[in-house]
C-alpha cells in the first residue's frame, strides 16, 4: 500500500515537472506558443459549438414541458383558469404568486430533467 502511494506520489510530481517543461518549451518557441494558441482556439470553438447544441436542445425541451404544464393546467394565452369562468386575467398578488409558482416548477422541471440526462447518459 505504502509502494502505490509512494508511486502515485512521483508520478504526480514527474506530471507537475513535465506540464511546467512543457509550458516553459511552449512560451521560449515562438512557432510553438503560435501552435498551441491555435489549438486552444480550435477546442475552445469545437467546445462552444457543442455547449449552443446543447443549449439548443434543453432549451427546446424545457419550452416543450413548460408548454405541456401550461396545457395541463389550462393557461391560454396569458390568461389563467379562474374559478368564475369569467376567462379574464387575473391580477395583482394572485398573478405574482401564480407566476412564483411556475416559476418554481420550471426550475424543478429543470433540474428532473438534468437528473434524467445524467442518469441516460450512466
């Protein structure tokens, strides 16, 4: 046990070593900062492709569940059920709690649905 620890502990210090090596190769060469500034670039692009893909899709899939809740509960165009049948829009503290409520639920919905991504993706 002792031995592993021992091993771990200088391959870490031989990574720290090598990294600080490579990084100081990196900054003396100017054709080599050049090539890793294009290579950060490069993932830093294909990294925010991926991440406005996938914005894309979550955002679609929260506007399809919110709209599904809204359908559930009745909401029509910006209108809430109310308990006469008079179809008008309610006001004041009544909406603002409304509008907390949903607004809770979204945030629930949310993170259900992270949780299900995480748990597809295991």
């Amino acid at each position: 046990m002792e031995n592993n620890l021992f091993q771990l502990i200088q391959q870490g210090r031989r990574i720290a070593i090598g990294a600080i090596a490579s990084c100081a190769e990196t900054l003396q060469d100017p054709q080599k900062r050049a090539e890793a500034i294009a290579v950060l670039q490069t993932e830093l692009n294909q990294k925010i492709q991926e991440w406005s893909a996938k914005g894309e899709v979550t955002e679609a899939e929260v506007k399809a569940l919110i709209e599904n809740l809204m359908n559930q509960r009745g909401w029509q165009g910006g209108q809430y059920p109310s308990s006469t049948g008079s179809g008008k829009t309610r006001t004041g503290a009544n909406s603002n709690l409304k509008l907390q409520e949903l607004t809770a639920e979204i945030i629930a919905l949310k993170l259900e649905l992270e949780k299900l991504r995480k748990s597809k993706n295991n």
